[in-house]
C-alpha cells in the first residue's frame, strides 16, 4: 500500500471509539442528565497520529478493528482526513467512556476492555505495516495489548522495525513494558513515572532516584533516549548526551485524555524533521500542555501548541 509521504507509521493494537460528556454530578442510583456528546477516535497510537496530523506532519496509523465501534471509528478517521489502514477483525472494537462532573470539575475515565486478536489478525497487522510504500522511519506502538495478544508478540514488533530500518517508539505499560525493555533495541520510550518506577522495583519519587533508574536504561542499551513524564512536574530527558529537566507550562486544567499521546507524537514528528532533542521534547510539552487546555477527549490544536512552545 503506498502513501505519498508515510515517514512515521503508528500501531494501535487495541484503539477504542471515545465517548467524552458531562455532568453536573455524579450520583448513583439517579438518572443524570449529561450533556451532548463528542465523539473521537482513539487509543494510544491513533492519538499519536491525530497530534501529528494536528501539527502539519504526515503520519499513517495502522489498527486492528471491527463491529459497530469499528466502523464508527475508520469513519471518524477519514473525517479528519487522516491516512490510515484498517486491519479487520472479528471481534469489536471497544468504547471508552469520559465524564466530566461540572461542579467538582473532576474527570472520570470509564475504560472498557477490548476484544481479542486472532493470530491471523495479530499477523496481519505487522504485514500491512511491512507493505506500506515508502517503510516508515519511525514506527510508533502505543497502547495496551488486547487480549490475546502475548508478550512475545512485541518481539515480532521489533524484527519488524529492524527489518524496515525504522526507529521504533514505545509507550507501554506493565508487563508489556517490562518485557520491551528486556529485549531493548528501543530508540524512544516514553514512561510515566509510576511505569518508570514499576520498572526500577521500587518508588521514584525523589529526583535523584528518577534520574538513577532513567541514565540505567540509556547506559544498558535498552534505549536511547527515555522521556519520563511527570505530569505538574513537567518531564525528564535522558539520552547519551546526558539528563535534562523540563517544567511543565502553565495552563487551565480541562482534561488529562490524551496528554502523554501528545508528548510522543509532537516529539517524534520535531526528531523526524530534524530537530534537537531539547526543542524536540520541549515541543512535546507545549503539545501535552495544549491537550490540556481542551475538553473531554479532544486533543491539541496547532496554534496552541505554537504559541506555547514559543513563549515557554
């Protein structure tokens, strides 16, 4: 399958069909009345795709899906005009559910599971991406593993990036992360502090500590370059030109959905196009902080993102 530019591919093993509303309160038993609803197209890699897109670069985003959800969620895609295939599958894609409650201004996030992958499918999700015309020069996975999917399936992820010469991205979690920093060959990983400190065996919570266990991924060869984030604490850079600490930006607080996808995807399209890695991760903040700023499940829009990085 050929694309006119595709330098930075995303797979989304398990994306979901967000759903973001609100209400006044939260109460159980009651009915509540919610607002009107958004819809969005989401999981991890999707959101990578959709911040790239959002930023002017070019992206394809590759994810598995099917059923109702499934259809709703190519639709929405091409509605936004993003480049993208569409692996089917048997099984339905899952829904993600997000209410805001207006009088505490709390968010709560309602994560369904998803469905389970077939060998064939898991497959075919890895061929689409080894026949995307030209290879990709970077191939970010972000998200969780559905069911089905076993640990060792990430090991097919990395021959495949090596095969096609692509830097490979990741942002997982638990044990998936566990096992990806094992087998290494990773050129950017981007954990949040609880995953980074699940990592290390125990609490991180002193900046020595963070810095410790980040410089030990870098120096073992399981990464090159590691961007903690830290959500008020802004993020941590460590890479072989040494670690670096970033403050996060000042900005009203209207929902966390989507916030660390922005960090990837605005990082890796700044590295893509040449950037340092210090206005690279500095633009990955100015796109979480945009994120932010937006409602529900809506993700960053340029001039935000802009506007931030310039005056930050």
């Amino acid at each position: 399958m050929e694309f006119a530019m595709s330098c930075i591919v995303t797979l989304t093993l398990n994306p979901a069909m967000d759903v973001s509303t609100a209400v006044a309160r939260l109460e159980p038993t009651r009915k509540l009345r919610c607002g009107p609803p958004r819809y969005e197209p989401g999981g991890g890699g999707i959101n990578v795709a959709r911040v790239i897109r959002a930023l002017g670069g070019e992206s394809v985003a590759v994810y598995p899906a099917g059923g109702p959800f499934g259809e709703m969620l190519q639709h929405a895609l091409e509605a936004l005009g993003l480049p993208q295939v569409r692996v089917p599958i048997a099984g339905d894609t899952r829904e993600s559910f997000t209410v805001d409650e207006g009088e505490t201004g709390l968010q709560y996030r309602f994560v369904l599971p998803g469905p389970t992958l077939t060998p064939t499918e898991r497959r075919n999700c890895l061929e689409t991406i080894a026949a995307l015309v030209p290879a990709p020069s970077h191939l970010v996975v972000s998200g969780s593993f559905p069911s089905g999917v076993a640990l060792d399936f990430h090991d097919e992820i990395l021959d495949l990036a090596r095969r096609l010469g692509a830097r490979l991205v990741l942002d997982y979690s638990g044990e998936a992360l566990r096992h990806a920093v094992a087998r290494g060959g990773i050129y950017l990983l981007k954990p949040s502090l609880s995953e980074l400190s699940s990592l290390a065996g125990r609490r991180l919570d002193d900046e020595a500590g963070q810095e410790e266990e980040a410089r030990r991924l870098v120096e073992r060869g399981a990464v090159e370059i590691v961007v903690l984030s830290l959500g008020a604490g802004g993020a941590l850079l460590a890479s072989r030109e040494g670690i670096e600490r970033f403050s996060a930006f000042d900005v009203p607080l209207r929902s966390a959905v989507g916030a660390g996808d922005s960090v990837v995807g605005a990082t890796v399209l700044a590295l893509s196009r040449g950037w340092s890695l210090h206005d690279a991760v500095r633009y990955g903040m100015a796109a979480a902080a945009a994120t932010l700023m937006r409602p529900g499940t809506g993700l960053c829009r340029a001039e935000d993102v802009e506007r931030l990085y310039r005056e930050g």
